[in-house]
C-alpha cells in the first residue's frame, strides 16, 4: 500500500513537471502504476512517499535502469504531451 501511495505521489508530482506537460487521465496514472510499482519498490523504496521531488528524481535517475514497461510507459505518457 506504502508502494503505491508513494508511486501515485511521484506520478502526480511527475505529471505537473515539464516532462510530463499533459494532464495525465485516470487511465494513464493506472497504467504507470501498474508498469512502475516494481520499479519504485527496487529503485526508490526508501524515499518517503509524501516525498514528490525526490521520487522523481529517483525515477529519472534510474530511467536506463527501469524496467521495460516503466520504460515505455512513461515514454508513451510523454510523447502524448
């Protein structure tokens, strides 16, 4: 649950900054989820999830490092801004 509060946080945060310009859908913010919460858990577990900034700055830290979906998830959410 922890997970997912903090990866919801980061995708919020993440969806106001200027990579990701686009409101992000309810759909959207469902779909990174499920593709990143694994990603959060081995990249970025201990940052606390009332944390935005320093979330994402671990997941654009690690980008090369997440897995695939990650990857084309949050790719796929940036090219549509």
């Amino acid at each position: 649950m922890l997970v997912r509060f903090g990866l919801g946080l980061f995708l919020a945060t993440t969806a106001a900054s200027a990579a990701f310009a686009a409101p992000m859908t309810a759909e959207e913010k469902a779909v990174l989820q499920q593709q990143c919460a694994g990603d959060f858990t081995n990249f970025c577990m201990g940052l606390p999830p009332e944390d935005g900034p320093e979330t994402k700055a671990c997941f654009e830290k690690n980008m090369s490092k997440l897995s695939p979906g990650c990857q084309n998830a949050i790719q796929a959410y940036k090219k549509k801004g």
